[in-house]
C-alpha cells in the first residue's frame, strides 16, 4: 500500500474521499434509544465515528478482550458511554471539518467535561490539541500545543536517510507513570503509521517519548485525557494491556 506524505498518520485517504465525496460513517446500526437501557447495565466504550477510518480494528480489540463498545457518532450514546476512544487516520483538516459537520467537536468537548475517561489514538492523538501545521487546521484545543511534521532529511547515526512517514515498530520511554501505561516494559515496543506528531506546550502533559530522528512525544493527556500517536490495537500483548488497562482506568487519577 502506498501512503500519503500528507496525511496526518500516513493513511491515504479512500476511494470516496479522493473523488471528494464524503464517506458514510462507519456505524452498522441506527441509533435506537431501546440500546441506551442495555449500554447503561455495563461498562460500555464509545468509538468515535467521524469519517475517518480505523474504527473497525480498535472495536475487534476491544471486543477481543471482552469489552463492550460501540462505534458510534451519536450524542446520545457517547455521553451514555462510560468511556470514549476517539481512533482516526488521515488529514487534519478534512478530519476537522467532519467532526464539526456531524456536532462530533461539541459532543467530545462535553464528554471530557463530564470526566469521562477518554482514550486518543493516532489521528486523535494530534486534533486534540490547538492547531495543526498540516492543513493548517485549527483544531479542538483539548491540550494547548500544535501538531508538527518530521523535518525533512534526517540522517541516522548509521548514515540512511530517515523515511517519512514513520512506519514499523517502535520503543517508548516513559516520562512518568500513569494507570493506562501500567505494566508495561521498558522493551515493549507499538506500531506506528504518521507523518506528524502532537507537541504539547507544556512538558506536563507529556507523559512518553519515541525516538526517530529527534525525540517526539508519543504519549500525551492530562486529567481524564490521555492519547497515544502510536496504534495500540495493532501492537500485540503491550497494545492490548493498554487498552485493558483504559478499561479499567477511572479517569481520576493523572500522570505523576
């Protein structure tokens, strides 16, 4: 598969896209409110569907590791939702306007309000903060900071050109500890696939660090908020513990 330069996580965009047509969401069901009842007898994730792909992977993970979640872009069920996974790959412009044509930037400002805890991942890593040189997208501004592309022609120490996007496996190193990153090894290594990486403002909403070229924050969040530019559903065992270990987490407690 070839990938785009230009997108955020290396993913081009679909058939419909590139013909500028906008994607149906990704949701199977309608929305039905007898599903509310259902949802609030369990501890149930929202997927957040806006057009941007990668949904169907993070609800077999999930659902793998016997977590109830839905994909879903209705209000309704995300502020039922005990907690929120906000997965995507693509642009960030396109990604931007999407979530305000469906009310989705609203919606998500009003889960993180209501302390949910709240998972980002790849492409949700990144529009959380404020802006985005890709696109030049102004973006949700849940962490003040700005999205930032590799430079261009980084060496290794061995002498070979740097290839972007960044794609393969990669280490992270932990900056502090948090629930969510709990039990995971210095060793382990996650699945990237982007072209751009979140730079928060403040070194205290950073919380891992990745090495490819220069050190880029891989793991960001504060309070109920945490997000990884990495694919932990497509990571192995050290993915899936990290989304075991956001099932579970309350929210409340924040990196030390």
């Amino acid at each position: 598969m070839a990938f785009s330069h230009s997108s955020s996580c290396g993913f081009p965009p679909d058939k419909s896209q590139r013909d500028g047509a906008l994607p149906a969401v990704a949701s199977e069901k309608p929305f039905c409110p007898h599903l509310l009842s259902y949802y609030g007898q369990c501890a149930m994730i929202a997927i957040i569907d806006y057009k941007a792909g990668n949904l169907r992977s993070v609800e077999r993970a999930l659902r793998g590791l016997g977590i109830p979640c839905r994909i879903t872009h209705h209000k309704a069920e995300v502020l039922k939702a005990d907690r929120v996974v906000f997965p995507g790959v693509g642009a960030a412009g396109r990604a931007m306007a999407d979530l305000r044509q469906l009310g989705l930037d609203r919606v998500l400002k009003e889960a993180l309000d209501e302390r949910k805890p709240f998972l980002g991942i790849c492409l949700g890593a990144q529009i959380i903060l404020e802006h985005s040189q890709e696109d030049h997208a102004e973006c949700l501004g849940f962490i003040r900071g700005e999205v930032k592309g590799f430079p261009a022609g980084q060496i290794t120490r061995g002498g070979e050109r740097l290839k972007v996007p960044h794609m393969g496996w990669n280490g992270l190193t932990q900056k502090r500890s948090h629930p969510v990153l709990k039990g995971i090894d210095p060793e382990d290594e996650f699945y990237f696939v982007h072209a751009y990486y979140p730079a928060p403002a403040s070194d205290r909403d950073i919380i891992g660090m990745t090495d490819y070229g220069i050190r880029f924050p891989s793991v960001i969040g504060r309070g109920n908020l945490i997000a990884m530019q990495f694919h932990p559903e497509k990571s192995g065992r050290a993915g899936l513990r990290i989304l075991k270990n956001f099932s579970e987490w309350d929210g409340n407690r924040h990196a030390e």
